[in-house]
C-alpha cells in the first residue's frame, strides 16, 4: 500500500520548474549535446533537435508530469493506481534512475577532480594527455571523488523536497545560466571562433541524414530526463493549482537554452583550438577542453568556472534521481527519509565501484565487450529508457487515453495544444521511439553505423 500522508510539495510553480530544469539540464546538455551537434551537421542538428523538443519531447513530459500529480505517487505506484495490470511500467521506469545514479556520479566525480586541479592552478597537469588516464588508472582516487559526490548528493536529498531538491535548484540553476553565457560570449570573440560559431548556428540542409534525426530524438531521453520516472516523481510533488502546459514550455526553454549555451561555449573555442576536432564523451569534456583552455587567454579561469558549471548542472540531476529512488522506496515501505537516503546512498556506492573502476584497474573486464560504465549506459539509455517511453505512450494514447491527461491539464486552465498532444502521443512519438530504439542496439552491436 502506497504512503501518501504527508507527502511532501514544491512551493510552488518557480520552484517546481527550476527543480524539474535542474533534472534535465545535467552532463547530456554540457558534453553530449555539443558533441552531437559538432558531428550531426551543426545548424541542422539544432533546428531538427528544436523541433522534436516541442513536439516529441513536450507531449512526453507532459504525460509524465500529469500522471504523478493525478495519483500523487512515484512512478511505481503511479501506474498501478491508473490501472493496475499496468504496475510494472512504473518498475521498468524505476530502474532507469536505480542503474544511472551509480555511474553518472562517478562522471561527477571526475568533474570535481578537474575542477579541483584547476581552482589549484594545476591547469598546465590537467591539459597533458596523459592526466585523464593517469587519473582513472590509480586504484583509489576515482572511487574518492566517486565517493564525494555522492556525499553531497545524498546530503541535498537528505533535506526534503523544500529545503533541499528545490533550494538547491533555485540557487544552482540561475548561476548555471549566468556562468553559461558568460563562458560563450567569452569563447565566441577567441580569433579563429566565428567557423565555429557559422557551423553551429547556419543550418546546413545539405548535411540533413535519418541519422541527423535518430541522434537529435536520442539527445532528447537524455536532455529532459524523459522515461526516468524523474518527472512522475516531481509531478507527485506539484500541487493542483500549478499550470503543467506552462510549466513545461518554461522547463523546455531553459534546458534547451542550457544545450544551445554548451554548444557556443564549446563549439567555437574547440573549432579555434583544436581545428574543429571535437572529441565524443569523456574525451572531448576531460581531454580536449583542458588543452583548449590552456591555449586560450586567460583559459584556466575559464577552465575553473567551466568546470564548476559542470559541476552544478551534474549535481541537480543527481539529486533528482536520488530523490525519484528516495521517493518509490517511502511511497512503499514509509520509511523515513534518512534511513531511506543512507541505504540508497550505500547502494549506489556499491553499484559505482564497477563503473569507477572500470576504465582504470578492471578495464580488462567488459560486459558483451563493454566497460562497465558504457554498458551501464547503454543499458539504461539505449534500451530501457526507450521502452519505457514507448509504454507510456501506448498506456497514455491507447489505455487511459488523452482524455485523461488533458483533464488534469484542464483543472488549471484549458490545455492548448489538446489535439497535437493526442496526435504525437498516439501515433508519432510511438514511431519515433522504435526507431530509436532499434538504431542504438543495432548500432551498439555494429549492425547499423550511427
């Protein structure tokens, strides 16, 4: 039996959007987005990825959000409250947040090993190319940092929904945006920039491919945190009198401004510095910026703000998975919070070891020929996000029907787009989503080059 005495609330519309911005814009908007972008196209990658962000992913988080705060429960309980036979989609989304906490930490981990090495004036040390592997070769300093960021993670959590997920976010997420545009307009006058700034902005159709469209819709599960049960969980939080069609247009704007930020502070900087060869994951935030900034006047200040911006936006996704798994275990057991974040908090330590360690000392142990930390990823991202996404839109088109969210949009004000949101949810959403899904496991399998 689901507990939902005393559940706790966001105090409002401002603090629910920049919690639920403070969710989606983390590591996907900083690295993965302006490294998609640089090798999708540019321009046309950005027009096609506007274009999906509202439509695809708007009808998406809008049915996420309704759902939790219609029954007021975390996705587990959610589900099986609107139909019971339909429990289990709640448990397919529970396990997105349960399998990436451990290994998204431990990217944030290494955040802070490099912002450290920065604000310490080791800039010079962190731009070698031998820093990074160095770093993840040592048996107990990844597994540190590891463990540091997870401290300050569960200690956000530990405060509540008020005092620390939507705090938190109302002070990150204002800086977050203030250092963004500060960096890209810095970046944007490096000699040399304008290339970049032309490639990243000027859509080129010319470059227009499926693949093009298959990473941007890819970039979308990560960019929103769509089918985490993150959204199911902070929808629960939001009380009735909160408009969620604003809400989520608000919540879109700002993540997508994050992405479009990353992109200009990074893009043009890599294409002056490093003649526009922009490394993907790990290799472009933790090899190739560190040498971009050591080229750039006045580099290692931007290297540290940088870094700390990383830092924040890693942080408030963090929480809102930690708190989305804090959430389903007091919605089930009605434990209290402490007790619930010290296990949860062990847990994912125990789970990160493999991925801290993966690329480092266990580097020789692979799972169907992947570290750790990439399986993990490709697991959580590539196949059960996707499926969970398609489940949601066939229990919302085709089980509770449109209706049914729609009326919850209605108890605020009329819903707007009522009619496109049936449409995408119904019929384009599903078709997007199994393309999705089969290009990244055919692609992950070397079957369809992606």
């Amino acid at each position: 039996m689901e507990n939902t005495k005393n559940r706790s609330n966001f105090t409002g519309k401002i603090g629910f959007i920049l919690a639920a911005a403070g969710s989606a814009v983390g590591l996907g908007n900083i690295w993965r987005f302006p490294y998609l972008a640089a090798q999708y196209g540019g321009g046309i990658f950005l027009l096609i990825y506007i274009i999906l962000a509202v439509t695809f992913g708007f009808a998406l988080m809008i049915a996420e959000i309704a759902i939790g705060r219609k029954t007021g429960l975390s996705c587990v309980g959610a589900f099986g409250k609107l139909r019971k036979k339909f429990a289990f989609i709640g448990w397919i989304e529970a396990a997105v947040p349960i399998i990436v906490l451990p290994y998204y930490s431990v990217i944030g981990g290494w955040v802070i090993k490099y912002f450290v090495s920065f604000f310490t004036g080791n800039s010079q040390a962190a731009a070698a190319d031998t820093f990074f592997y160095d770093f993840m070769s040592s048996p107990a300093e990844p597994l540190l940092w590891f463990a540091v960021f997870m401290i300050l993670t569960a200690a956000t959590v530990l405060m509540g929904v008020q005092k620390g997920v939507e705090n938190i976010s109302k002070i990150l997420m204002p800086v977050l945006v203030v250092l963004s545009l500060f960096i890209a307009v810095y970046t944007m006058f490096i000699p040399g920039a304008v290339d970049g700034i032309i490639y990243y902005i000027k859509p080129d159709f010319s470059r227009f491919s499926i693949n093009t469209v298959l990473a941007a819709m890819g970039q979308l599960f990560y960019s929103m945190s769509i089918a985490m049960g993150i959204m199911v969980t902070y929808g629960s939080y939001l009380k009735k009198d909160v408009n969620i069609e604003s809400s989520v247009k608000h919540i879109e704007i700002f993540d997508t401004a994050v992405a479009f930020l990353a992109g200009l502070m990074i893009i043009p900087a890599v294409f002056a510095c490093s003649d526009g060869n922009v490394g993907q994951g790990p290799g472009l935030m933790f090899v190739t910026l560190p040498k971009v900034f050591e080229t750039m006047k006045g580099g290692s200040v931007i290297g540290i703000l940088f870094f700390l911006l990383v830092f924040f936006a890693a942080l408030t996704s963090s929480v809102s998975m930690m708190e989305t798994v804090v959430s389903i275990i007091m919605d089930k057991t009605g434990l209290k919070r402490k007790t619930i974040c010290v296990i949860v908090f062990a847990g994912a330590f125990l789970l990160g070891v493999p991925a801290s360690l993966g690329n480092g000392v266990w580097q020789h142990i692979t799972v169907l020929g992947m570290d750790f930390l990439t399986f993990f990823d490709f697991i959580s991202n590539s196949v059960i996000m996707p499926v969970a996404a398609l489940l949601i839109c066939i229990f919302v088109g085709y089980v509770i029907k449109p209706s049914a969210i729609i009326e919850e949009l209605d108890k605020t004000s009329p819903m707007k787009y009522r009619k496109m949101f049936a449409v995408i949810i119904k019929y384009f959403a599903p078709v997007c989503i199994l393309l999705i899904l089969f290009s990244s496991i055919f692609s992950a399998f070397g079957i369809l080059p992606i």
